[in-house]
C-alpha cells in the first residue's frame, strides 16, 4: 500500500479534493486534518463498528416496531 500526503492551503478545496478521492474505488482510506483544531474526519466505515453491541436489533425488530400490527 503507498500512502501521499498532501498539504492544501484553502479549506474549501481541500474539501472538494477529499471528496474526489473518497469517491475513486482504489483509494482505500480518506483522511482530514486541519492545522487549525488538530481535528480528523475519517471516511472510515468501521469506525463506528460496535455501535449496536448489546442491542437486540434484528430485521425481524426493527419490522415489528416499523409496521406493528393493528387489531381490527
């Protein structure tokens, strides 16, 4: 795997530029950093991996909650 980094002096098109390489199928993994905040936005999908450990959430749930059954 290479990895480039790139430094960007406007914001905005940094933005667009982050975009762009989010959306080609051989980039594996986007990252953002400003100098500013020394904040990261991540296009990492399993970053939130474990979101729901310990929730009983099942198609079959989320169906009976989404459309419950009405006596007639």
């Amino acid at each position: 795997m290479e990895q480039i980094v790139i430094q960007v002096k406007n914001k905005e098109k940094a933005k667009i530029l982050h975009e762009l390489l989010a959306s080609l199928d051989f980039v594996e993994f986007v990252r953002m950093a400003t100098k500013d905040n020394d904040t990261e936005e991540t296009e990492d999908f399993f970053a939130l991996a474990g979101l729901w450990e310990g929730r009983d959430i099942s198609q079959e749930s989320i169906r009976q909650q989404a459309w419950p059954r009405q006596s007639s």
